[in-house]
C-alpha cells in the first residue's frame, strides 16, 4: 500500500509539472508568434486601396521591423491625405498639455493635424473626401492617458462624416484587471470621458468596440468600425511596447507605476518630471519625513516642470516589483498624511473651473474625501466594489482576448 501511495503521489507530481510546462511552453509560443494589428497587412490593405485615408498615429505606429505604418502605408501605394497627430505630437516629443502645432512631415510631405488643444476633433473640412481613418497608437491603459478620448472624438467625427474608422490593435500594459474609481459624469474631461474605471482592463480596439456598441458618442451615433485584431494576444501577459508612448512614460517600470502615481499631479508633490526616473520616484518639499531626495530640472521631456529647482522628499519606486495589477494607494496616502505646510493645501487649487484637478483625474471627489478623513487604502477599495462589478458587466461584452 505503501509503495502504491508513493507511484501515485510521483505521478501527480509529474501531471502537475506537465500541466505548468504545458501552459508555459504554450504562452512562450504565444508570444513568440505574436502580432499587433500593424503588422498583419494582408488584413488591412485590401479595406485601403482606392481609397483616401487619414492616419491617427505618433513615434509608437511602428511594425515589427521598425518602419513605422506611415512609411509602410505610403510604399504600398496608399494614398494618404493626412496624419492626425494626439497629445505629445506625431513624434512624441511634446510636453503634457503642450500646444502641438500643425506642420508637414518631413520624410513624406503629408500634412500633419494636431488633435490636441482647441482642435480635439477633426473637422468636417479636415476630414474632407476621406474614406477611411486609420488609428494606430500605444495605448497605456488608463483613463486618464488621453489618447483613448482622441480615438472617441475621432470616431465621432468620423460617425458624423460617414467615414470609416480603423484600429489596428496593440498590448494594453495593464490589461486583464480593473481597478480605481468609476468616473461620475460631473468629472468628465479630456482625461476622463467615459463611466469607466482608472484601469479598464481592455485593449485600444477593444475600447473603441465598447464606446460605439454602448453608443457614448455624441447624440448617440455610431461609427463604422473595424478592428484589426492582435494575434496570439493574452490580456494576462506582458509585451514589449514599440517605444515610449509620452515622454515621461520612457519604460515598462513608468508604465507599470503611472496608474498610481499620477495622482499626484493634483497635488503639491512631483512625480520627477524633470529628473532621470519621470513617474517612478515622487516627493515634495514639504514632506521632509521621507527618505529620498531629488531636484528637479528643465529636460528634454519637461521644459518647466513642476517644482523646478526645489529639493524634494519622497520615495524612489524605480526598483518595485516589475507587473503591479492593482492601483496602489499607499503613496498618495503616505505623502498626504507627510505633507507639512501651513499656507498651500495638499491638492492643487483649480487655476480654471471648479474642480479639483485630482478630483478630475480620479472621475470623482470621494477619493480625495477619503483620503482626507483618513480612510485606509483597504477600504477605499472596498468602497469601489459594488461600481466595478457593474462596469464589469459592461467591459464583458466586448473583451476579443483570452488571459
């Protein structure tokens, strides 16, 4: 009996250690084969030719090879009548909330429309004796990273044009989970136009499917739509990105923390704006109880960035743990209750409107509510639950992916 327990707990073991291999051996070759929507031509070339196309894109519209879809687009004879550039510019390279002008791009001649500023959505004249608009950019994840409101206004002008919209999907870094505050309608804004929650747990394409399916364009109307699918694509898993979708957003330790840390652009702490390690470290001068120090300084990426020049207390996050899945709450709450001066408030006053800004980036004011009256991170989360499960409902609809 003895020796018939232990065959039978080796054999377990080993259909155990089958099973983990499987799954591994599988997602390695998943990966391996892997695909964005860009680099699947043969699905999107033939919906293109004959036709006269915009393209929305910047620095991350690139196929595997590094050509980016403009260039590849262009050789294979598409006719493109103009590049519709977001937030930061077709190149990447402007400041958050910087004025992005219009131009040429120099490589191909083809004229560049900023959609940031006062022209957020492409006007009748701009989209005149279009066919199709193609939408190619790196995506973050989070609802307040504004190019999935580029895609919303683009796809209502679009709607209203009879005009064709497509998107060629790319990885969600924070894809396969859900988590923040749902966004109240009072706090709708460029970084936040949807009842959705911070992270939303949906890939670009697959957002774009959930805004015109539950009809939350303008009046209603509905886009033409279609989405060229990612191939061998896992919510759950990570993958490479093209390059960095905004200049503070340089790496996959930036991504992975900005859900979390952008909080703290409502507030009187700096997410290093300014200095080596943008939206990995964060501090402030009145928070003199922690440990880390930095100054930050014009750069590249912040041409005046928020408290310039003055030496900051924080904390340096650029060695947390690489795949979060969860908005933490614990830094804001700690440099809230650090937070040391008399004649300026924790959140940023509005220079403009009524709101707060931080109330505006978490789509409510309850958050701030609670962290003011001393909640833990534990049960502002609890407070989450019961919006989550009904975007939850929602989200399920229109997910393309497997984990």
């Amino acid at each position: 009996m003895n020796l018939d327990f232990k065959i039978k707990n080796l054999l377990l073991i080993c259909l155990i250690f089958l099973g983990v291999f499987n799954q591994y051996y599988s997602q390695a070759q998943d990966k391996k084969d892997f695909k964005t929507g860009a680099d699947q031509p043969e699905l999107y070339l033939p919906l293109l030719k004959g036709k006269i196309v915009g393209v929305v894109t910047n620095q991350t519209g690139l196929m595997s090879d590094k050509t980016h879809v403009v260039d590849f687009l262009v050789k294979n004879g598409i006719r493109i009548r103009s590049i519709f550039a977001p937030e930061h510019g077709f190149r990447g390279d402007a400041d958050a909330g910087e004025k992005v002008k219009n131009g040429v791009d120099v490589k191909t001649g083809i004229p560049i429309v900023s959609l940031y500023g006062k022209n957020k959505k492409p006007t009748p004249e701009q989209l005149k004796e279009m066919d199709v608009l193609v939408f190619d950019i790196q995506d973050v994840g989070v609802r307040f990273y504004t190019y999935i409101s580029t895609l919303t206004y683009l796809m209502e002008a679009a709607a209203e044009n009879n005009i064709e919209v497509i998107v060629l999907d790319r990885p969600n870094p924070h894809d396969g989970y859900t988590d923040g505050p749902v966004l109240k309608k009072k706090w709708t804004s460029f970084v936040g136009m949807h009842e959705v929650p911070v992270v939303y747990g949906l890939t670009i394409g697959e957002y774009g499917k959930m805004v015109n399916g539950e009809k939350w364009l303008k009046n209603g109307v509905q886009a033409k739509y279609t989405l060229i699918p990612m191939k061998n694509y896992h919510k759950m898993l990570r993958y490479q990105i093209s390059d960095k979708p905004s200049p503070n957003l340089p790496n996959d330790k930036a991504i992975n923390l900005y859900p979390s840390l952008c909080f703290f652009e409502g507030t009187q702490v700096s997410v290093g704006r300014g200095t080596d390690l943008p939206f990995q470290i964060y501090g402030s001068p009145w928070t003199k109880n922690l440990p880390y120090q930095f100054t930050p300084k014009p750069s590249a990426g912040a041409k005046d960035p928020f408290l310039n020049g003055k030496l900051c207390y924080g904390e340096n996050l650029s060695d947390y743990r690489k795949d979060l899945r969860e908005l933490n709450l614990d830094w804001v709450i700690k440099a809230y209750k650090n937070y040391k001066n008399p004649d300026l408030d924790f959140f940023l006053k509005p220079t403009t409107g009524s709101n707060l800004w931080f109330d505006t980036l978490a789509g409510t004011d309850e958050l701030r509510k609670q962290i003011v009256a001393g909640k833990s991170a534990s049960e502002i989360k609890a407070s989450w639950k019961s919006d989550l499960e009904k975007f939850e409902k929602i989200r399920k609809k229109y997910v393309v992916y497997e984990n």
